[in-house]
C-alpha cells in the first residue's frame, strides 16, 4: 500500500511542484495577515496531516484569525504536527469526491459523490452517491482523477 502522501503536506508539495507553484504553508498569525492581505479574499487554515475535515476552519477577515488557529491546532490523534497550510477559499459551486480504488498499479474510479458539508468548519454530513453530473464532466473527472494516480505512483517521494 502506498503511503507517501497519507502526511497532506507531501500530496501538497507534489502538486504545487508539478504546476509550479510555490506551496504556501504558514504557522503563525502574521503569515496568515500576510497572506489575507495578499490574497483579498477568504483563506481556508488547516493542518497538513490528518482526515476528512478535521481542524480546518475558513477565515474571512482578520478578527477571525485567532480562533481559526486554535481550532486549526487542536491536539488530535490523527495530526502529526503543527504545520498548517493555507489556501484560497473557493466558494464556488459543488463539492465532489472520487472515489478510486489501487489494484496492482491499475486505478479505477469507483465513485463520484456530491458531498455535503456542514460550516464553518467542513463537517462532512453526507454524500450524494453517484454525483448528479453530465457525462462530459463524469469523463473529464475521471481523466483527471487516473491521471493524478498515475503520477502519484510514480513520484519519488
């Protein structure tokens, strides 16, 4: 079983890598007003390991950034450490999962799902099993999701 990007930061750092992006990864609050201020636009604060949602919190204004770092760096048995990582909130839309299973070097997509999240802090509540999508879509997901594990399994990390 491949585990190289069960760390978040790892998977991070591969993508930002492969578009050329520098990955912004933050621990303190003047990072954060940086990057507000940068940005103009909400940020979502979590930490770089863990699952599901857990300790991510979105911040919209400045006076929200104190509470989103201590909810961000609560003591959980699933966070490794206190690196956390910001990013641009998109507020765009609906929130899809695939769903791909690994046999062999074979990837297949099982499912996509709608998820429903509850705010602020991305509670998953439910998923929309299969997603309400129109096939150019499912086929450009499904592209998108292989060819992401393909170049997963082949990073040297």
């Amino acid at each position: 079983m491949f585990l190289g990007f069960k760390n978040e930061i790892n998977l991070l750092f591969f993508i930002y890598e492969s578009s050329f992006q520098p990955l912004p990864h933050y621990n303190s609050r003047e990072d954060i007003v940086s990057c507000l201020e940068e940005w103009q636009t909400p940020v979502i604060l979590k930490p770089v390991s863990g699952q599901g949602s857990l300790n991510i919190s979105i911040i919209r204004s400045f006076e929200q950034i104190e509470d989103a770092l201590r909810h961000s760096t609560q003591q959980d048995e699933y966070i490794l450490d206190g690196t956390l990582v910001i990013e641009e909130y998109i507020d765009d839309g609906e929130e899809y999962s695939v769903e791909v299973l690994t046999t062999n070097g074979r990837h297949e997509v099982l499912a996509i799902t709608t998820k429903e999240v509850v705010m602020p802090y991305f509670i998953e509540a439910g998923h929309l099993l299969p997603a309400p999508l129109i096939m150019i879509l499912i086929i450009n997901i499904y592209s998108v999701a292989i060819t992401t594990k393909n170049a997963i399994a082949n990073a040297s990390i």
